[in-house]
C-alpha cells in the first residue's frame, strides 16, 4: 500500500529593523558575544519594553501580499519555557490573536501550480543563541539575538512532498524579500524553517506528526524531510508508534535525531503580555503601508513576458530577486528599449556566471547597470561583436572604464566596410585552392572552416553577419 506524506511549514523571518523589537538594541549581524542585548532584552527588573513600529508595518506589508486579513486588535502574550538562551524565562510572542490571519502562496512544482494556504503570521521576539564549540566540554551563550524582532509565517498542512515544501519556501523567501522585510540570509539565521511531518495511508486520519526544527537551506530541508518520511514509514511498517517530538537534522548524516518530546500550546502556558498594550491597528495605518508596496515578483514577472517580450523562463530567472529585477530594468531604459532580450542574455549570462565565480551578488557587481548598458549599445550598433563583447566585458569587470575606452585603448572596432570584408575574404579563398575544390565538389561544412579563417584573418574584429554573406556570394562564383 501507498502512504502519503502532510507537511506543514513554519518559517521564521527576521525582519529588517536596525533595533530590537522591544528595544533599542542594534540587530546587526556579527558583533562580539554578548554586546548587542541590553536589560529590555533580558528582562531586568524595572524595565518594560517598547513595541518598535517598524515591525508593525512589515507585518501588515506581508499580510496584504498574501491577501491576508491584518488584524485590527492582535496581542502579545508571553510564551513560558525555561532553556538557557532565553534570558526572561519567556518569550513574547503572539498566541490567540495574531496580527496576520489566513493568505494564501501559489507555488509551481512539475508545471502544475497550486495553491498553499497560510494559518496566520505573527509577530515575537527571538531567543539567544547556545554555543557548543571550542568551550572544552562546557556551552556559551552568546544573547545578542534576543529580542531580535521576528515574523512567524505558519502554513496550513497542505504541502504534500519534500518539492512542495521546497518550492513554498522558495517562494516566500523570495516574497518577504521582494517586500524588503527580510534579507533572507539564511547562513546568518535571516530566514528559518520548521518542518511539521507525518505519514499516513491514503484517506485515514494524518498521522503523529514530528517537528524537524531550524533547517537552514532549501537543500536541507529537502534532504531532511525525506528522510523523515522515511523514517517514519519505516517505524509504522515494523509495528511501532511515531511520537509527537521535535527533531534536529544532521546535514553531515543525513538524518534527523530525536531533540526533545513536542510540547502543545497548553504546556507554554500562553497569558497576555501585562507590560504590553493590545496592538491597535487602523485603516489609515493599512493605507499608508498599501500605499509604499512594491510590484510583487509574480506581477513583474508577467509585465517583463508583456513589456520586454521575455519568454516565461527568463522572466522568471529575472525576477527572482528584486535587485535582479532593478539591474535589468535599468540596463534596459539605458539602452533605450532597443533590445530587451540582449539585455536578458547578457544579466543572465556572463554577468551571472561572473557573480557567481565571484561569490558576489548584483549590489556587488563590479560593473554596474549604465556600464553594461554602454557594453550593449556598441553590441547593437555593431562596433563590437557579441564575441568581442566578452573580452571587453573582462576587462571592464577589472577596471572603471567604460566600455568605449576599452574598445578604443584595445582597437577592438568591428570592421563593418564591405569592401575591405570582401577583400579578406577573397585572400583566405586564393590561400586555400583545395578546400576550395572540395567545397564546390559539394563538401557544404567546409563553410565553416572558411569563415573561421576569415575571423581568424581579421583577430575577430570582422562582422560576423557580412562575413557570412560575402563569403557565400564569393564562393558561388
């Protein structure tokens, strides 16, 4: 018999405030242990913390994105549990009124597309971070990332394989993104995901579900679901119960291990935050966020398929980050429209594969938009060829100068006079009298070999399209 899989997803998002969610505590990624959690952070007597309305209003910008009510009266409510990263012995956090309920993402596996519903997103505080290295058998604390302000995107149990799951989270790290609340860096802890995971066999109830937590890679969490279900379908088959517990996986096993039983919500002891006011927010709050939203990525990606003329996969490499997206954009209007598919071909091509080489993203590129507009324009009034192109674009990546300068300082002008095309062509004919014979003797490929002797005749500086032409009228002679 055949089982199917349920999962669910709750992906933690840090958003993008300078200061704490309570305080004014920098959130800056990388500071000494210990220098950035102030006595709001760790909840010492006599302070109270202070809502940052900066989070609020990347709360209600994720909640209209996904066509979510934003709630007009949510709460803060201490969650209670004793671990040694978390300073208060709580955690605020947000239970029984969310800011952000229901939503919806559309994800796209195998060319099908469907649509995953969301239960809420609410609004907590992060916990510190426990140290287990280099500490000769004892654990640090390091508490700068407590009270480090977090949205928690929880899903409805609709995604039904390791793919889904992947291409949710795909998905809505590339919206809070796009949106500008999160970085999504998911090395430094930006972006987390949790993954809920049981088995059961086709129309019985959902099985005993297992928490896989804090999964830092799209690579991971497809790895280490599947191995869940595994690993579950294994314990079933044998006889065995699976039991409600959350897990952590080892990417260097490629497994998950039991961490701790799985508490329910009763057992945090959820009450309303006493130092805390119910969050109010208004239409006129909703109004002013609507009104600063950005072009959402499904949106851009239909306008660059109608505006640009793009087929759909370049629109989608194209827009799925929002820098990209601007990059593009920009070399496009530099060049005045002329050709926006070479403008594709060129961010897609060789200024990615040099990104990637690098270890850079588009912020860093060494070769900005007006600057590869330039490089474009001389493609498309045939001063250079697209070959040409790629030597000018090296050096460009290694210098400030524009495109012109090189092609000047380096005499890479295309050669576009006909007469001069036609006399190269005519010499390499003469110096070849027996390919020549073959050719007419009806050897068609040995074309290519004459017009490789003509590019290599000219350093590569002739027009490749003329080249072609006049060596075809000159050989049916």
């Amino acid at each position: 018999m055949t089982w199917e899989t349920v999962i669910g997803l709750e992906v933690h998002a840090q958003l993008a405030t300078n200061t704490k969610i309570f305080s004014a505590a920098s959130t800056a990624f990388g500071a000494m242990p210990n220098t950035q959690a102030c006595l709001v952070d760790l909840g010492m007597p006599g302070v109270l913390p202070v809502l940052n309305k900066g989070v609020v209003d990347m709360a209600i910008r994720f909640g209209l994105a996904v066509g979510a009510t934003v709630a007009e009266k949510s709460v803060f409510a201490r969650k209670n549990y004793f671990y040694p990263d978390l300073p208060k012995g709580y955690q605020i956090s947000q239970f029984e009124l969310p800011v952000v309920l229901g939503g919806q993402i559309t994800i796209e596996v195998d060319g099908k597309k469907k649509v995953i519903n969301l239960t809420r997103a609410h609004l907590e505080e992060d916990a510190g971070k426990s140290l287990h290295e280099d500490f000769e058998g004892y654990s640090g604390i390091d508490l700068n990332r407590a009270g480090t302000p977090l949205l928690e995107i929880v899903s409805e149990p609709d995604l039904r394989s390791p793919a889904e799951a992947v291409a949710y989270a795909k998905k809505l790290h590339e919206l809070v993104q796009y949106l500008g609340i999160c970085d999504g860096n998911m090395q430094e802890g930006s972006f987390r995901v949790d993954a809920n995971v049981s088995v059961h066999r086709p129309g019985a109830p959902f099985g005993t579900r297992a928490e896989i937590k804090n999964v830092n890679s799209f690579k991971f969490l497809e790895r280490a679901i599947m191995f869940e279900v595994e690993r579950q379908i294994d314990v079933i088959e044998a006889g065995g119960q699976v039991v409600q517990e959350t897990r952590l996986y080892d990417a260097a096993k490629d497994e998950t291990r039991s961490m701790r039983s799985k508490e329910e919500a009763m057992d945090y002891r959820y009450f309303p935050c006493p130092d805390l006011l119910p969050l109010i927010i208004t239409p006129a709050m909703i109004e002013a966020v609507k009104a600063d939203m950005p072009e959402l990525p499904d949106a851009k990606r239909a306008r660059f398929m109608s505006q640009y003329g793009l087929n759909d996969y370049d629109a989608m490499v194209l827009t799925n980050s929002r820098e990209i997206a601007d990059y593009y954009e920009a070399v496009v209007a530099a060049t005045g429209g002329k050709d926006a598919k070479i403008a594709a071909n060129w961010v897609m091509g060789e200024l990615n594969a040099r990104l990637n080489n690098d270890n850079l993203s588009i912020s860093e590129s060494p070769v900005d938009a007006q600057r590869m507009a330039g490089l474009i324009a001389r493609i498309l009034d045939q001063t250079i060829s697209g070959k040409i192109a790629k030597d000018v674009f090296d050096a460009m990546w290694t210098s400030q100068d524009s495109a012109d300068a090189i092609i000047e300082s380096k005499g890479l002008k295309q050669i576009t006079d006909p007469v001069a095309i036609a006399a190269m062509v005519r010499g390499v004919i003469d110096q070849f009298p027996e390919q020549l014979a073959q050719y007419k003797g009806g050897r068609d490929k040995l074309f290519g070999f004459f017009v490789g002797e003509v590019m290599k005749a000219t350093k590569g500086k002739a027009n490749p399209g003329q080249v072609n032409q006049i060596l075809k009228d000159e050989l049916a002679k």
